[in-house]
C-alpha cells in the first residue's frame, strides 16, 4: 500500500515512512548548531600588532638610515596593516551589540 507524498510526488512504502519520521523526529530532537566564530579568532589582533610593530620598525630604520628598501618595505606594509586595523575595529564594533546613536 503505497501513499504518494503531497510535497513532490514521490511514493514511500509504509516502511520508509516509519524510517522517515524517525529520522526526522531525531532530527528534532537534536540542540541548534552552537554559533560559528569568525575566522581568525584571537590570531587577527596578534597578526595587527606584529604588523603594526614591524611597521614602525621599518619606517623608523628607513628613516635613519635613508635606505630605499627599508622604507619600500614600509610602504607595502603600512597600507596592509590599515587594512588588517580596520578589519579587526569591525569585529570589535559587531561584537559590542547593535548600534545606537549618541543623539
């Protein structure tokens, strides 16, 4: 005694609806997935500070020695330490709650 399912035609014996509402009723049962932590988790502040400290070790040692490669070095650096700065005072402002204005 096959009954055809309503949702998309597709025909279940009495057996594999038994396993289905098992299956499903486990499903249930089961807690809601435990919320992801964002990628890179306490690694982008060490990274931002490292790189904020390499950053400054370069400009410092290309300004007193007036060496090219120290301050070329700094200046790919900097622009990708900015980045890596604001990427993590997004995470700091989205882990503080919602916004509100001051006024």
């Amino acid at each position: 005694m096959d009954e055809r399912d309503h949702a998309d035609g597709v025909r279940l014996t009495a057996r594999e609806r038994a396993a289905l509402a098992k299956i499903e009723e486990g499903l249930r049962q089961d807690p809601a997935p435990a919320p992801r932590r964002p990628s890179g988790g306490r690694r982008l502040p060490v990274a931002v500070a490292l790189m904020l400290v390499c950053s400054v070790v370069l400009a410092v040692v290309g300004i007193r020695t007036s060496n090219a490669v120290f301050l070329w070095c700094f200046a790919v650096l900097w622009p990708l330490t900015a980045l890596q700065l604001v990427r993590l005072l997004g995470r700091w402002i989205r882990s503080t709650g919602p916004f509100t204005p001051w006024f």
